[in-house]
C-alpha cells in the first residue's frame, strides 16, 4: 500500500527567486528559512577557510532543479 504523505518536503533549485544558480533559494525554502540570510551567510562564509565554494558547485551540479523535481 502506497501513501502520499502532504508535508512531504521536495529538495531542488527555484525557477523563480534565483540570483546565481538557485542553491540558497533552494536551501532556504526546504528548510523554511529566509532567502536573503541564507545568502549573506554563504557569502560571508567564502571569509572562513574551507571548501565552500567547491560545495556550492556540487550543490549546483546535483541538486535538480524545480523543473526535474516536480516533474514539470
């Protein structure tokens, strides 16, 4: 038996509300936070030795988009 859960959360990349590649909007919306802080915080954390940059490329490469994730 299959069921459909309503509250079921879907991880992807915005169409709309994207500034570069849809990573933080797609981020923030899954976890309910706010667009902008979640931006200036991946910004402000480029400051913090480590591997940031290279994990927002993979978040790019893998996170599907809006399109992909909702089958549209």
């Amino acid at each position: 038996m299959t069921t459909t859960n309503p509250t079921a959360r879907t991880f992807f990349r915005p169409s709309h509300g994207r500034v570069i590649g849809g990573v933080c909007a797609g981020i923030a919306d899954y976890f309910g936070w706010n667009r902008t802080l979640v931006r200036v915080l991946t910004v402000a954390s480029i400051f913090i030795p480590g591997p940031q940059v290279l994990a927002y490329v993979l978040f790019w490469i893998f996170m599907p988009s809006e399109r992909k994730a909702l089958g549209r």
